[in-house]
C-alpha cells in the first residue's frame, strides 16, 4: 500500500546520533506546525528473545499504515540499515510515496565513545555493540539511495536535525511542500 505519508529514514551505526537527531526533528516540525510521527525501530525491535527482521518490518508496517490512516504528512523512521535488502525492506514497509533516506556517521572513536557513556557499565552485550557500530560504519557508508550524508562529529542533534528540515523542505514537491514548512 503507498499512502500519502512521506518518510524520512534516518539511519547510521550505533552511536551516530539516530535517536537524538530524529527528536530534535520531531520536535522542530511540531514546533512549526507539521504534523509527523517518529518510529524508531530499534525500540519496535526491543524483545527478547529478538523478534526478528521480518516481525519488526511488519510492525513498521503496521505503524506507518496507522500514522497514515490519520492523517500524518510526515513519517519519521531511525533505522540501523546493514545492507541494501534491508534498506529496500525498511523503504518498502513505510509505505511512502515518497521517502528520504539519511545516513549519520561520525568518527569510529566517537562512536565507541558515545556508546560508552550511554550503556550501562558491566553490561554483556556491550563488546558486541561496539564491535557492531564499526563494522556498520562501514557498511552504512556502502548503502546506496542515500539522499543526504552529514557527519554528527562535534554537531548538536539540533544543528544536524535543522540540515534534514532545510533538505526536505527543498525536495518537498507542489502542494505538499507547505505540509513540510507548517502553515
């Protein structure tokens, strides 16, 4: 099904910034009068045991479905993307006519960093997650259909969430392009 939602997937390796990117943004444009919605799918995905990709894309699925069903011009989405298949899974289960995807990325030091000063000290899965945020920077940085690439390193969420604001409001096409700059 292809609504009338428009998605921007903001992705990138753990410790890029996803979560505080996308609420700077979601905010911004709640404060500007458009009305969007934030999925972040690692915390759709938050189970244990893991749901899988399949379950997590069909609750995407059935997110973006519901937020576009009421209305919502803008479908906001943080990914962790590991390849092209599962960019075109996460893209295709927005639903969007039309979607932008974001790739964050910072230094591999900062994001080892990062990751450190937000995980709790002792816990198990942390060598894997720091493991993994090298391996998907990457990876992330092979992804294609990358609209927009910006670097988090020494940005606040806000100044980077106002670079994504700016670029989907330039790419917003026709009428819809006042739903994306509020009234």
């Amino acid at each position: 099904m292809v609504g009338n939602v428009r998605a921007v997937v903001i992705t990138g390796p753990p410790g890029a910034g996803k979560s505080e990117v996308a609420a700077s943004l979601h905010d911004a444009l709640g404060e500007a009068g458009v009305d969007a919605a934030l999925v972040e799918c690692d915390e759709v995905e938050r189970s244990h045991p893991p749901i899988g990709r399949d379950r997590s894309l069909e609750h995407l699925r059935m997110l973006a479905a519901s937020y576009d069903e009421f209305g919502c011009a803008l479908l906001l989405v943080t990914a962790t993307l590991v390849d092209d298949e599962h960019r075109r899974a996460v893209l295709a289960a927005t639903g969007a006519a039309e979607t932008t995807l974001v790739a964050l990325e910072a230094d591999p030091q900062t994001l080892r960093d990062r990751i450190l000063a937000r995980e709790p000290a002792g816990w198990q899965g942390l060598p894997e997650l720091l493991n993994a945020s090298q391996r998907l920077a990457e990876s992330i940085r092979d992804l294609s259909g990358v609209d927009l690439a910006l670097s988090t390193e020494g940005e606040q969420p806000a100044a980077v969430a106002a670079r994504i604001e700016e670029e989907i409001s330039r790419a917003a096409p026709g009428p819809r392009s006042r739903d994306l700059r509020g009234p």
